[in-house]
C-alpha cells in the first residue's frame, strides 16, 4: 500500500480544524501497573485460536460493571506490519439472544481520527461514562445498549484513532488506504472469532463514518467473490453522515430557516458553499476544505455559540468527553489489554493526513449499496454540522439508484417508540430506511437513547 506524507502547509492550516466528533483526545498517561498491550496477531497466524481469544477476554472488573459481569474482548491486530500498523478494538457479544444467532455490527467512529470508544462509552455500549454527584467520572450499565440483540464489535479505526496506532508513513490519506487496513482486520478478526463468520454482517458509523462505512461495505462486497473468508455483508446504517460534502457540508438555507442567521449572512454562506462546490467540480480538494472551514467560521462567529451539534445547544457538555477519563483509567487500560499505548495521541495527525479525502463525496457508492443491500440512514432534526436537509439533498443528487422514482413518491411514516410516544419519523423504500430522530443533535444515540434502541434493532430484525 502507498501512502504519502501530507505537505507542511496542509498540516499547519489544519491546526483549527472542525472535527465530526468529537474533539481532539485529552492525554492522560498510565500511572501504575496497566499491563501490556495484547498483539493477536501472532496467535491468529499460527493457528491458535483458542489462546487469542482466552487472552482478548476482559476478565478484570471494569469500575461500575462490578455487579453486572458482561462479556467482552479486547486487543490489538496487526494490520500493516511495514508500517507498524496496530488496530484496537472492544468487542461485546450480545447479551440477550444467541451470539451464535445475532448478527455482528461494526462501529466506526467519524472524526476523522476520533475514537470508536466514545460511541462505545457514551452512545450505545453495554458500559457508558457519566459524572456522578462529585464530579467524578463513573462507568455504568447501560440499559439502552446496541448489544442487546446484536454482537457489537467497536474498532478505533483507522489506524491513528484512539488507540490504534502507525507510523506517521503509514497514516491513511484516502479512503482506499482505509479500507485496504480495515478489510485486513476484519479478516483476521473473523478469522480469530471463526463461530462467526456466518452470521450476517453490517457496518455502522456516525459523521465521518458516514464516509468510512460505505467504503468498507463496498470493499467487501468487492473481495467476497475470491475470498478464502466472505464477510456475509447483509447492510449498512449511518448516522448524521457526512456522506457527500457538495450535499451534506451546505449550512446557509438550513441557519436561516431555524433563525440562526440572518438573510444577509445566508446569501454570503449561499456564495461560499458555491465556491465550495467548485472546487469539488475541479478537483481542488483542499481549496474545497477551507471553504468549508471558512464558511463554519462566518456562521459560528454570527451565533455566538461554539458548538455546532445540536441547534438547542450553545456549549458542549463537559460528560461528552468524560468518557476519555475512564478509557484511560489505569484499571480499564489493563482491563481491555491496551497498556501503556498513547490514546489518540495522532487523532490530529489522522485529520491532516486525510484532508484531501475529506470533501471528496462517497454519493456513488451509497447509491451502489443502496442497489445491494439494506441501507440505514438516520439523522437528528437538531444536527447542524451533518444536517437533514443535507441528507435530502444528496438523495436530490442521485443518479443510479433504482428506488429513486418511488423515493419521491412515497411518503413517511411517523414513528412511535415502545412506549407509543412519537420519536421520529421513518421512509421505507426498497432497502432504504429513512429515518429522522425528533429532539435528537449529531450523537442521536446520546440525544434519545431509547427511541435509537427501538431503531437500531427493528432494522436489523427487518421490521422497521
């Protein structure tokens, strides 16, 4: 695999980036006796199968767990060993149906660069991170978790994020470099997890995963055929995705119909998103990238409130991010076998090596899985950054897709949680799932917990 160094001028551009979520990780360094990190891929390529997976089992208590023992596994595989390319991943079989029956679901994190832990520690994972009345941060049994009725396998991808890790030669810059690292560890984890291989398969992700779940369902759709190991890919669900950026990064019409900005900063937003779009026709992608930036600070700097997740919001809540602390804590650190490993400490380095990816549109390959195989797409009504309307205009942009013509005639349906109350609202048409999450920002897992428990697994079970 080729990779390139990005130039100096990019990374120092970059330095005020705007991630997809969520920010920059906070290093906290190991201060006792955390173990060492746990490299499967020895094991996996000699065949011993039953040690990796005695070795990947989390058998320390994980603080806030203690009463409720879960089942979990957690490692380091090999993905590149030219360049020293290490994956981590948490993996959590379901907890209330036959592992062995219910399918395997991947999450992948946006960012680019962010880490996998935090939709693990505060979405949808069996142990989310809160502030408990001192301030501290405590983990918790999460009775919302994803890994009910599927086998929930968290992966800091690509290598860079959380605590994966590369050489800074081996950093991504496209999201062919991606999928080549991730298709590797997924054959080896299914491989390494063989009981498996046969149960049906999706890939899921949020923001910026919006980019990297399309990219790797297409990649296995594109090997299965010749490989020794076929991934049974049977569908795909993102979340607030920033799938196509000449659709989805466009913010003006969208400020000014919920009154955060005015017509004059409409119009000037209107004529930087038009700029931006130019450069995409051109192939300019980092001269893309900075209009966009551009446009995020003519807007952030008119609504005098930082954060750009959630309209209802002007601050970050600090137990967002708390989730850092604990997965750093040195009893987790030697609990999931992560050792003394630095946790994000290239998150930034990941953004800048993908800048010329970033506003590159993965709408073709949607459209493709759209053809193939069931596809979730699900929002926030609140988001800003990865908006609804967004969304609808990539759908507006399609080209190929064969449910295009009753796409537009077809109406949605409102949705109501287990409980009858009404959550969002859903469009069904072919193997498009549709859906807008009410009162919910960018993290609609954090925003409505339940009603994204209700979603999540009627689309798997195929009755949403």
């Amino acid at each position: 695999m080729q990779k390139f160094l990005v130039f100096v001028l990019t990374v120092g551009v970059a330095l005020a980036y705007r991630p997809l979520r969520p920010q920059v990780h906070k290093q906290i360094p190991a201060q006792g006796d955390v173990g060492e990190p746990l490299y499967l891929t020895p094991l996996i390529q000699s065949g011993d199968i039953t040690t990796a997976q005695d070795l990947a089992r989390v058998t320390d208590p994980l603080p806030g767990t203690e009463s409720t023992p879960m089942e979990s596994y957690s490692g380091f595989i090999t993905v590149d060993e030219a360049f020293d390319s290490n994956t981590f991943f948490w993996f959590f079989p379901a907890q209330e149906v036959d592992p062995a029956e219910a399918p395997v679901v991947i999450w992948l994190q946006g960012g680019p660069g962010s880490s996998s832990l935090f939709g693990l520690l505060e979405l949808h994972g069996p142990i989310i991170t809160r502030f408990d009345e001192n301030g501290d941060t405590v983990g918790t049994v999460n009775e919302y978790t994803w890994a009910k009725k599927a086998n929930m396998l968290y992966i800091d991808n690509p290598v860079g994020s959380g605590y994966s890790y590369t050489k800074t030669s081996g950093l991504p810059t496209s999201q062919e470099d991606v999928a080549i690292d991730l298709y590797e560890f997924l054959i080896q984890w299914f491989t390494m997890f063989p009981q498996y291989q046969a149960n049906e398969f999706y890939a899921f992700g949020e923001s910026y995963g919006g980019k990297w779940v399309p990219t790797i369902a297409k990649k296995i759709h594109d090997e299965n055929p010749t490989a020794d190991l076929k991934i049974n890919l049977a569908g795909i669900g993102i979340g607030d995705g920033f799938m196509s950026p000449p659709e989805t990064a466009v913010y003006g019409d969208y400020l000014y119909q919920v009154g955060l900005v005015d017509e004059k900063l409409r119009d000037e937003l209107l004529e930087e998103e038009q700029r931006m779009k130019n450069h995409v026709a051109n192939e300019e992608w980092f001269m893309a990238w900075s209009s966009w930036n551009k446009e995020f600070d003519m807007f952030l700097s008119a609504m005098g409130c930082p954060y750009y997740y959630e309209i209802t919001l002007c601050n970050t809540d600090p137990e967002e991010d708390n989730y850092e602390v604990y997965a750093q804590s040195d009893v987790v650190r030697k609990a999931i076998h992560a050792g003394d490993r630095p946790f994000g400490s290239q998150s930034g380095a990941v953004y800048n090596s993908m800048l010329d990816d970033f506003m590159r549109p993965e709408r073709e390959t949607v459209e493709f899985l759209l053809n193939n195989y069931k596809v979730l797409i699900y929002d926030g009504n609140f988001d800003i950054i990865c908006n609804h309307s967004g969304i609808l205009d990539m759908f507006a942009a399609m080209t190929t897709w064969t449910g295009l013509d009753k796409y537009y005639q077809t109406d949605r349906s409102v949705f109501k949680d287990r409980n009858g109350d009404v959550v969002g609202y859903l469009k069904s048409v072919d193997n498009l799932r549709m859906f807008v999450m009410r009162n919910a920002g960018h993290m609609v897992p954090l925003s409505q917990p339940l009603a994204s428990q209700d979603m999540f697994e009627q689309f798997l079970d195929g009755s949403l």
